[in-house]
C-alpha cells in the first residue's frame, strides 16, 4: 500500500485499485500532484482494498475493473464493495464499453463510469469531486443506456424440455415481472392493463403451465426460463 498525503484541509481520500502495477503508478503519481487528494493505492483484489480500508478509509475508490482476466469477476468485485462499504463512492475507469457493461456497472453501486482514453485527466479530477459530493458521473451516451434499460419491459422466454415455445410474448413478460417480484396491481401498472386483464393472463398462464400459485409460477421461471432483450408488446398480444 503507498500513501501520499496532500496539504490542505479536509483534502478526498482517494483509494485507487489497480492490478496492473505500471498504470497505478502512474494513476497513483498524476493524482498526486492535487493537494485536494489524500491518495491511497492497492491492487484491485477485495482482500487488499478490505484492508486498505480499514487502516486508513476512504472516500472514493478509483478502480480498474478491466484488468485482463478479470471479465464478470471484476464487477463482481465492486457490487461486493459496494454491499459493505456504501459510504465509499465507486469510480470505474474504463478502457470502453458497451449498454450491458454500463448497465451492469451501475447496477453494481458505481456512482461514475470514465474513460482516460476519451476524457483529458482534469475531468477524471472533476469526476472525484462530483460523486464525492454524491452526484452520479456519466456521459450522454452511458445515460440513455441506463434510460433504454429502465424504459423497456422486461421478458422471459418460458420453453419446456423440448424447448418449444410455452406462452405468448405477452405472458412472458407477465411471468418475468411477477418472477421480479411484483403484485398484479404493480404488472398492471407497467404494462398499462387493467388488474382484472392480468388475473386474466395468469390463470392462462397457470393453465399452459399446470401449476397453481404464484410461487410454482417464480420456481418454474427459475428453472425453465431464459432473459432476453426486453421488448414493448401490444395491449391486445
């Protein structure tokens, strides 16, 4: 662990985590020329940033989630951090991305997502600055990602053991939000029907199915049920 204390008062503890030891170094050497940063460094592996914590805390962790081999694992890595210490606020540097990757980003606690190789070093400063003051950091492009997830129904694809086909695209996402955990009123309310249309769609549903509650309905789209890209489907599918 290395430590480069900066003058001032009150200056952002800044832990970065990197496990590529060259590009920390350098992260760690640029950022320390800011005597707003207190700067902490560790590779990024739970067990390390854990205790790095605990010795000396931090405000915000700068973290390379995309060091080769890490893949899921990485983010992984910072749901965990996210779940133990919220009081730390989570920036993911990234060397690209995709929707699925900010998405799953976000969905695991991170409160800003940026780019060294699109953005000059100054804003990744102002990064820190922003979700150190508990404002969430990202670009137009990352946020109509995040809008398109929220935005779409979700849909689970329900197939029996031949993999044929079981429901109407309808019913699929009836059994996908009920699988979420939603009453009828609340599946009502997403997909504009009435809660009578619904109860409708679920004894259909129980009856192609041959079950009978709601919670053979969650275990059987736990078992035979694949996500897919959500989708709008119309009033009368």
């Amino acid at each position: 662990m290395e430590l480069a204390r900066a003058t001032g008062s009150d200056p952002i503890r800044v832990l970065v985590a990197d496990s590529n030891e060259v590009g920390r170094q350098l992260l760690v050497g640029a950022l320390r020329r800011h005597s707003d940063f207190r700067i902490l460094s560790c590779k990024f592996d739970f067990d390390a940033i854990e205790s790095t914590l605990a010795e000396s805390g931090a405000d915000v962790t700068v973290i390379n989630a995309q060091t080769p081999g890490q893949g899921e694992k990485g983010l992984g890595g910072v749901r965990r951090l996210s779940l133990t210490h919220p009081e730390v606020s989570q920036v993911l540097l990234l060397d690209a991305y995709d929707q699925e990757l900010v998405v799953n980003a976000f969905r695991s606690g991170a409160k800003g997502l940026f780019c060294l190789t699109e953005h000059p070093f100054r804003m990744l400063c102002k990064c820190i600055h922003r979700v150190h003051d508990g404002q969430i950091w990202a670009n137009a492009e990352q946020l109509r990602y995040l809008w398109e997830a929220v935005s779409q129904v979700p849909s689970l694809r329900t197939v029996n053991a031949s993999g044929m086909k079981l429901l109407t695209p309808r019913e699929e996402q009836v059994v996908a939000l009920v699988a979420d955990g939603l009453s009828n009123r609340e599946v009502a309310r997403e997909l504009n029907l009435s809660e009578h249309t619904v109860k409708k769609y679920m004894f259909r549903i129980f009856d192609k199915l041959g079950i009978s509650s709601r919670v053979e309905l969650v275990l059987y789209a736990v078992s035979h049920g694949g996500h897919r890209d959500a989708q709008w489907v119309a009033a009368g599918a």
